[in-house]
C-alpha cells in the first residue's frame, strides 16, 4: 500500500483501538458499504474521492466478510435488526451507485460465489444509453438489470440525471425522483423503494433535508442512504443513512476497521468542512 494515508494512520493507531476497548452498549451498528466501480481502472484522484476498487481487491473484502460470519441484509431488513443485540450478530448491508456495467462484469459473480446479495443505485438517464457516462465508464443495459433482479440482486433510484439535487428547483427535484423510480419499476414490473442521494449530502441544509424527506416518502421511497461516513444506527435518518465509502486503496486492516465502527471518525471533519464552507459562502 503506497503513500502514507493520514485518515488510515489515525484509523487503524487510535480509533479503532479505542472503539474495540469500548463495553458494548447494547446498540447495534451497522456497517453500509459504498462501492462504485468495480475495476482496476487507475485514478489520479486524492485516495478519499476515488471511486474505483480493484476486482482483486473487491474479492478479498467479500472472503473477508464470508471467513468472519458477517450476514450480508437488504437495506430494507436493517430495521429489523436494530433490536439485536451488538456483538452477538454480525451485519452488513452492500451497496453500489452508479450502475457501471463491471457491476455485472466483475461484481456479480464474486457476490454470487459467496451467496452475497447487494442494492444497485441506478441513475436511469444513464442505464441502455451509451452516450452518456459517468467518469468515462459505461454503464449497465437494462437487459442486465432486468437478469440481475430475477437472481437477488436489488436496485433503487440514483436520479435520472446525477445532479446536485440541492442546487434544483423544487418541481427539478420532484422529477428526478419520481421519474427515476418509475422508470426502473416499468423496466423491471416490480416496485423499488430505495433511495441514493448522489453527490456530497448537504448536512447543513436542513431546510432543503426537511424538502427532501418528505418528497421521498410522498413519491413512495421507505429507506435512503447519503455520502454521510459511518456505520449506521437506529438513531441515523431512515432515508439518509450513513455509508462507509470503500476503493482499492482500502487494505484489509483498514476494511476491518471501516466494518468494526473505526472509521466513524471522519464524519465530524466531513461535517466541519461543510459547516465551514458554508459559513464562508453566506458571509
């Protein structure tokens, strides 16, 4: 692993060995894994933004999950869970955005080996359409969508277009809801209820959060996920869970970590450097 990683340092040296000495409180945690592109595709990005896990890398975070007994649920049996009680059970909800054709390619068939399902956040403008991609990558057809739901694999709404939904108009954002969701149940004949915000979750905005939410439950989506880092708790907002982003720069000491709360960490300064810009942008 080269090239020093400050988040990793203070992960693996001092978060996460305090989290694990912590007494068990009683409340269940648990770990929403973000991947997107499954390639070994190389990124010039900083290791924070990169979006793209190698399929060597990809397979062993899933050995990972399978040797140590984690129960791999849907998004939308995590309420059912919350009442368990923490360390007897293992779980671990995983998702994919972007709906990048190497989910099928390279993705399905490691999850299939280890009888592994997850959810697909598809931004529907982009799925059958080759003109359109999203960093340079193709995208899945909706045939391959449609065999992936028939064999377990679940899919939600990612907006039709992959816009900063708080930049929208209030009828912009109703549309890319609304029609994103109709458009994958018309494709599939089956109703979705999931939701992906896309982009950086603007923590700050709660008057435009409150607009949200209630557009998601009047448009008929019951569970959402964000870019908010963390494991998630009952005490996290139903509709914008928090996720732990996951790329090939994520060894399996920092995945064990990321899955055991020892990353959890980042959201503060995530939220501060929100709350900061912010600030700066109003005065």
């Amino acid at each position: 692993m080269s090239g020093f990683r400050l988040d990793r340092f203070l992960t693996l040296y001092f978060f996460h060995p305090f989290v694990r000495r912590r007494q068990p409180s009683g409340e269940l945690k648990i770990p929403i894994l973000m991947y997107h592109s499954i390639s070994a595709d190389e990124e010039n990005a900083h290791y924070y933004y990169r979006i793209n896990t190698s399929p060597k890398t990809f397979e062993e975070h899933m050995k990972f999950l399978n040797k140590n007994k984690y129960s791999v649920i849907s998004l939308q049996d995590i309420l059912n869970y919350y009442s368990c009680v923490q360390g007897m059970n293992k779980y671990v909800v995983i998702t994919f955005d972007d709906g990048y054709d190497d989910f099928y390619k390279e993705a399905f068939p490691i999850l299939q080996e280890h009888s592994f399902s997850a959810t697909v956040f598809l931004p529907t403008d982009f799925i059958g359409n080759k003109k359109r991609r999203l960093k340079g990558k193709e995208h899945l057809e909706w045939s391959q969508v449609s065999e992936l739901s028939d064999i377990g694999i679940s899919f939600g709404s990612h907006t039709v277009t992959h816009p900063e939904l708080s930049g929208l108009r209030n009828e912009d954002i109703e549309y890319e809801l609304m029609q994103s969701k109709k458009t994958i149940e018309d494709k599939l004949g089956k109703s979705i209820d999931t939701f992906s915000y896309p982009y950086k979750f603007p923590d700050t905005n709660k008057a435009f959060i409150t607009l949200l939410r209630k557009m998601l439950g009047k448009n008929g989506y019951n569970f959402g996920v964000s870019t908010r880092i963390g494991t998630t708790s009952k005490k996290d907002d139903i509709y914008f869970m928090k996720r732990i982003p996951i790329n090939s720069r994520d060894d399996i000491s920092l995945f064990q970590a990321k899955l055991e709360g020892g990353y959890d960490w980042v959201y503060w300064p995530q939220l501060f450097s929100k709350m900061s810009k912010r600030f700066f942008v109003r005065h």
